[in-house]
C-alpha cells in the first residue's frame, strides 16, 4: 500500500452518513474516505462548497487544519450535494 494512502487513514473523524449513487448509505470516517468520495463520488462537478471540501482534506493531510475542519466541510458538501444522512460518532 502507498505511504500516502496509509497516512490518510490516520486521519479519522466522528462518521458522516451520505448515500450514493444506488441508495446505500456509506459512512465516511477520514480524511482519506472524504477526499476519494469528492474525487470518485460525487454526484455534482462543480459548486463552492465542493472546492471547499476538497481544498480542506489538501489542508488537513498537509497538517494544516484538524481532520474535524475536514469533516465539517465534507458535510456542508454532502448538504448541498443532498447526500448527507446524518453523522455520527463511534
């Protein structure tokens, strides 16, 4: 496994519930998980909250920002994305 991706799991957050494309739900769970989800999933290309989000997982694995302000961006994303389930901590 690349380094890269190793680090990115270690940059966990309380779980964000989204669903995808077919209706699963998914809880995301990191920094690493929030930014494929932007990249790969993403049922929107373009909006100021989907920049946002994406810009906060850069910040956040560069050690700019805590994985929470990550996470909070990944929300307000999947709100706007209507996507969002609901979030919650295990």
């Amino acid at each position: 496994m690349c380094r890269a991706l190793m680090r990115m799991r270690k940059f966990s957050f309380p779980f964000v519930t989204v669903t995808d494309q077919f209706g699963e739900v998914k809880n995301i769970g990191s920094v690493g998980e929030a930014a494929v989800w932007l990249v790969a999933h993403w049922p929107i290309t373009s909006s100021e909250k989907l920049t946002a989000a994406k810009q906060a997982c850069l910040d956040a694995l560069d050690g700019k920002v805590a994985s929470t302000t990550c996470r909070d961006a990944f929300v307000e994303a999947a709100k706007e994305a209507r996507i969002y389930v609901t979030h919650k901590q295990h």
